[in-house]
C-alpha cells in the first residue's frame, strides 16, 4: 500500500503542475456532481423543433452551444493577455458595435425590411472590418502609445455601447429573414447547433495558425520580456497590435452569433458582462495574467468550464440575479486551488505525508 | 552630465518641467485641463455654470465617488486593481437600507454595518492578493461578483427608506453663506453641500497627508514602484498590499454609505459602474496602472473632470444618453495620450 502511494503520489504532484490540470479536473468534478445529482446529465436526444428539423437536445448541447462566445472571445483574449501582459475589457462594448454594424449593413434604413438589404456574407465582412478597426484602436494605444491594456480599452468599453447606439439612431431594427436566425440557431437538416460549430471552427482556425506559423512563439516572446524579443530582431509592437487585431475578428463573430440568437439587438444589454467571462476563461485556464506563456486549450476549456458552472446553477433553480455570487464562489475557490503558493504547499503537504508513510 | 545641464539652464520652464516629478507633472495637467473646461463652460454655456451652487451639485452628486477613487487611487500606486467597489455599494446600501426599514434599526449601527461590509471585502480579498500572490483582476472581479450576487439576494427591488432619523440626516445641508443665487422669482437660495461632501473632503485631505507624510504612505509607493527594491529596502511587501486593500475596503465602506446617504435607496442598481468610474478618475488625476505614481489631489481633480464633464454634455442639449458615454471616453483618451507622451518625452530628455 505504502509503495504504490509514492508512486501516486509522484504522478499526482506531477500531475497538478500541468496547466491543464485544473481547468480540466474543474470540469470533470462539475460533470459528476452533475450527473449524481441527475443521471440522464449526459443524455443526448435528437429531436425536431417546431418548424421541423432534425436538432440534438440535452444538457451537454446546452452547454456547448451557450458556451461558444465566451469560447470564441476566449481565443482572442488569451492572445491579448500573452502579448500585451493585460486585458480588453472592450469586448463586450465591441460586440454590440458589431452587431449593430451588422445590422446597419443588412437592413439599410428600413428598421423591419422584408428582405435583406445586403447578403450576409457582406454584412459580416463589414462588420469584421470594423471590428477589427476598434481592435486596432486599442492595440495601437497599447502598442504605441504603451497604455496598460486594461486603461487603454477603458476608452472603447466607456464608449461603445453608445457607439452602437449611434450607428443605428437608438433604434431596434428586427431582421424577420429565416436564414439569418442560422447562425445562432439550426441549420435545416443539421443538428448540431451552429454556434457549436462556429466555435469548432474558429478553434480549428486558430489552432492551425498556432501549428504552422510562429504567432504563438512570438506572442510568447513578447510577453515574456519585451526588449529582448525587440532585441532578437521581433518587432513587439506589431506583435501587440495583431493580438488585438485577431481579437476584433473573434468579436465580429460573437457579434454574428449574438445577433443572430434574438434577430435584433439591445444596445445596453447585448453581451453584457462577456468580457469578465472571457477574462475568467483565461484566467481559469491557470495562464498568467501577467503575459507570457499561454494554452489555449486550456482557456477554450477555462470558457466551458464557466457555462457549465452557469447552467449548474440554472438547474439547481438559482435565480439568475443571484448567479454571480454563486460563480463568485466557485471562481474565488478555484484561483485559490489553483494558486502557486497554495499550490507549493499542497506539494509539500504531499511530500512530507510520503516521507510519513516510508518512515 | 554637466555640459546638458548648461544647455538646459536658460530654459527655466522646460528645466522646471523636467525637475518635477511625475506625479506633480500629471496633477499640474490634470488641475489645469479642469479650469479651462470648466471656465470654457461658464463662458459658453451660461448662467447655470456661472453659479457656485452647480459645482457644489457635482460635488453633492459625486460624493461617494470622490470616496471610491481614492480608495482605488491606493491600490493602483500599490500597482494592483480593485473592480468590485461599485458591487460592495450595491451591497451596502441595500443591506443599510434592508435593515434601517424592515428592522427599524439605528442610522449609527447602519454606519457601522457598512464599514463592517467594506472591511470584510478589503480584508478578503487583500488576503487573497497579497498573501496568495493571486491575480488582482480576478480576486476582485469575483469580489465583485459575490457583491452584486449578495445584493440581489439581501433583496431584490428597490425602495426608499422611510427611517425617520436617517431622512433627516439625509436632508442635512451645510449651507455656503455668500454664494447662493436669486431664482427668476426673486427669492434667495443659499448654496448648499450634503454632509457626504463633507465626508468626502475630510477623507481626501486625511489621505492626501498619509500619503504624503507617513511611513506606510510612502511605501505604498515604493511598493507600486518597484516591489523588488522596496523588499531591499526591507519594507514588508505583503503586508503592504495587504493594507492598501484593506484601506481601499474600508474606503468602499465610507463611500457606500455616503452613497446611501445621497440616494436614500436601496437599489441593485446602486454604484452601477461605480468602479469603472473610480478607475477612470484615477486615471484622468495622473495615477498610473503600472504602480508608484498618483495623488489623492489628482483623483479629487479627476472626478471633479469627469463629472463635469456629464454635466457640460447634458447641458449642452445633447440629452441623447450615448453622446455622454462618447464624450466621457473621448476625454480620457485625450487625457491618457497626454500622460503617455509626456512621460515619453521626459524619459527621452
């Protein structure tokens, strides 16, 4: 018994020195606690909606379509807090920019068109220069200007949401086109949700411009000691406004899926909250705030991590007023674990239990 | 080393410039950038700036603000971040109104329940920041969570507190002989500040002396400016952060009720973007993110910008909500390029 408790013991301290490890362990213990509080947590059925096409439904769907945005979001922070040592608190300010943006572009100056002004493909386009241009506002005033991150998106998340505002005169256009609801709903004869697969895409997306080009190496570069990257020949901030730049893409598409989720928009309240969830991803992914090295795998599952947490408190009928303070738990207990210090004590806590049981 | 110097020497005001500290450098812009607005907005804009009674309703309206931008300004030359102060208002003015109308409790005890709230929050989370090692951001960002989460759990409708002692309290005015105005009617009407403001100015003169004057006032800024060289110093780092956490809570506390005391409500809504604000404030007074650089007369300046800035918007006919949030952001990015490029071109010289 004494042997093989080394033996765990080793692998274990080995194991919680992973960064995976702790976004990955918060989310199996939410997936049992779930399921022993409902066994049918991981049932999947596949069903028909009302207008008839074939949707997958349970939990588990639930959770991975609502958790796409911060999904999404989470790819470009992550990015962001590796390259520039801070955070976009913009972000969900930029979403509604976005979306309204989008909406300007499909429905013209008609609030309820019948058609479509503009094909989609268009309206997204637009609204993802745009969005990528309020991106590059906060990496140049980052970059060039070398204002905290956090400081400098202080500017966009004041303004945005009036920004929004102005694009479409205060006023609520309604998109009644069925093919625009696709993206934030079904597409007929899939059924998987869409935004799931956006997510998957932007995922796939990501995780090939990591695999073949140096942006990860340089990102990490930059984060780590900034003269040093200049000194090696990188050029830091270009680097930074990038981070911000692909930033701005990931907003557009949340904005697309937002958007599409209501076929309409409020400006005060559309992705409300979304950069402190985004921002939580991050930091539950155990990557440094500070800059430097970063996973993405692990803020992609710091985000489902964080809908999982939500819908868990859903379902135990918590109302949704009271849900930050439960998340705020959850959260405070998990940094906690997850805390260098307390983590070089549990090690230590674990070698002297060892040296116990040899003795 | 000598040869700049003779060079630099006719030029009084640029060596001037140069000899000034950061700090100074940025309250000096700060203080400046707010008379000319203000004054631009008296010329401009008229009668209602041109009386005294509209500063002392900013004041009057910005009260607890004024108390939370210094409790941040204490943590950002610390070179940490505290986002959950608008939160713990929410909270404390739903729990003081909670227990002064349903318990029929006494305006003291709601004081004290206050400060017992916004110490709590300081001392958690400055444990958690500072002996921990655990990211600001995130600590109080969860503080802030747990706050507003709180709030809406104490109670979740908002409602006017009828405590007889508290609205009389609440009603007190400290009139300003000499500076009141006559209305079109013909009647006098002396210009008055709430006991908050009082509050407020007591806690910003108190401040600005401890950080000017005493031992933990000076190794906040070592710490913000360079924790490394301020543990040579031996100064206890932790302890430190630990303490301007601490004072930022209790701030928050003050600051809440004084909140409460102007509003005489409890409402979820209550310091909604408070914090956001408070940074802002900060900010616009010349503290910096990166620690070791700020003023508490900078930040009393920076809320008095802020503020008058809405107001200067409002006035000017724009009532649509959204040119209030672009002009408020417009200003702090003046402000903030401002600060960069003069702290670049002082690093160059």
């Amino acid at each position: 018994m004494g042997a093989t408790k080394t033996n765990n013991g080793n692998i274990f301290s080995k194991l919680i020195k992973q960064q995976l490890f702790i976004p990955l362990a918060a989310l199996l213990i939410l997936i049992i606690f779930n399921l022993i509080m409902d066994p049918s947590f991981l049932k999947i059925t596949l069903g028909y909606n009302n207008i008839g096409n074939p949707v997958l439904s349970g939990y588990i769907i639930r959770i991975l379509d609502n958790g796409s945005e911060v999904a999404i979001l989470a790819i470009g922070m992550t990015l962001v807090t590796a390259a520039s040592g801070g955070q976009d608190i913009s972000v969900g300010a930029a979403v509604a920019i976005a979306g309204s943006v989008l909406l300007r572009v499909l429905c013209g100056s008609n609030t309820h068109p019948e058609t479509l002004q503009a094909p989609i493909i268009v309206g997204f386009l637009v609204s993802c220069l745009v969005a990528m241009l309020f991106g590059a506002f906060n990496g140049v005033l980052v970059a060039y200007f070398k204002i905290q991150p956090m400081v400098a998106t202080l500017i966009l998340y004041t303004a945005g949401r009036s920004i929004a505002a102005w694009v479409n005169n205060n006023e609520l256009p309604i998109i009644s086109e069925a093919s625009f609801g696709y993206f934030g709903g079904y597409i007929p004869g899939i059924p998987v949700p869409t935004p799931l697969i956006i997510a998957v895409a932007c995922m796939v997306a990501i995780g090939l411009v990591l695999k073949f080009t140096n942006l990860r190496l340089y990102t990490q570069a930059v984060g780590i000691n900034e003269s040093s990257s200049k000194l090696n020949g990188l050029n830091p901030q270009l680097i930074k406004l990038l981070s911000f730049v692909i930033l701005g893409i990931c907003v557009a598409v949340v904005g697309l899926i937002k958007v599409s989720r209501n076929s309409t928009i409020n400006y005060s309240v559309i992705a409300k909250d979304i950069e402190m969830d985004a921002i939580l991803a991050v930091a539950l992914g155990g990557n440094a705030l500070g800059g430097g090295k970063f996973s993405m795998a692990a803020s992609i599952i710091g985000a489902y991590v964080i809908q999982l947490l939500t819908t868990t408190l859903f379902k135990f009928k918590v109302p949704s007023d009271a849900l930050p303070a439960y998340k705020a738990v959850v959260v405070i207990i998990l940094v906690v674990i997850s805390a260098p210090v307390v983590r070089e004590w549990f090690s230590s806590m674990i070698k002297k239990f060892q040296t116990k049981e040899v003795a | 080393m000598s040869s700049k110097q003779t060079t630099s020497k006719p030029d009084g005001m640029k060596n001037g410039l140069r000899n000034m500290t950061d700090t100074n450098l940025l309250l000096t812009i700060t203080i400046a950038i707010f008379f000319i607005m203000y004054i631009g907005a008296m010329i401009f804009l008229g009668s209602g700036f041109r009386r005294p009674q509209m500063f002392f309703s900013i004041l009057n309206d910005n009260a607890f603000l004024i108390v939370l931008s210094c409790g941040l300004s204490i943590v950002m030359i610390t070179r940490s971040i505290d986002i959950s102060v608008g939160g713990i208002t929410a909270l404390i003015t739903m729990c003081c109104a909670v227990y002064l109308d349903y318990k029929g409790g006494n305006v003291f005890v709601s004081l004290l329940l206050a400060l017992a709230i916004g110490l709590a929050f300081g001392l958690f989370q400055g444990f958690l920041i500072a002996y921990l090692d655990i990211q600001p951001f995130i600590v109080t960002l969860a503080g802030m969570f747990l706050a507003r989460g709180l709030t809406t759990i104490v109670n979740t409708n908002p409602f006017n507190v009828a405590n007889e002692k508290f609205v009389a309290l609440k009603n007190t005015r400290v009139i300003i002989p000499g500076l009141g105005y006559v209305t079109k009617a013909g009647k006098y009407v002396d210009a008055y500040i709430e006991i908050g403001v009082v509050v407020a100015l007591i806690v910003v003169v108190v401040l600005f002396c401890m950080l000017k004057w005493t031992k933990l006032g000076r190794q906040f800024y070592a710490v913000g400016g360079n924790d490394q060289s301020a543990l040579m110093l031996g100064i206890n780092v932790k302890r430190t952060k630990f303490l301007a956490h601490l004072l930022c809570g209790l701030l928050a506390g003050i600051g809440g009720f004084v909140c409460f005391l102007h509003v005489g409500s409890g409402a979820v809504s209550n310091g909604s973007g408070a914090e956001m604000n408070a940074i802002a404030s900060s900010i616009i007074g010349g503290t910096m993110l990166t620690g070791g650089v700020g003023n508490i007369a900078g930040t009393f300046f920076g809320v008095l910008s802020l503020s008058a800035i809405k107001k200067i918007v409002s006035s000017a006919g724009f009532d649509e909500a959204w040119y209030t949030g672009i002009t408020v952001a417009a200003m702090l990015c003046l402000f903030l390029i401002i600060q960069s490029v003069v702290i670049a071109r002082k690093k160059k010289h």
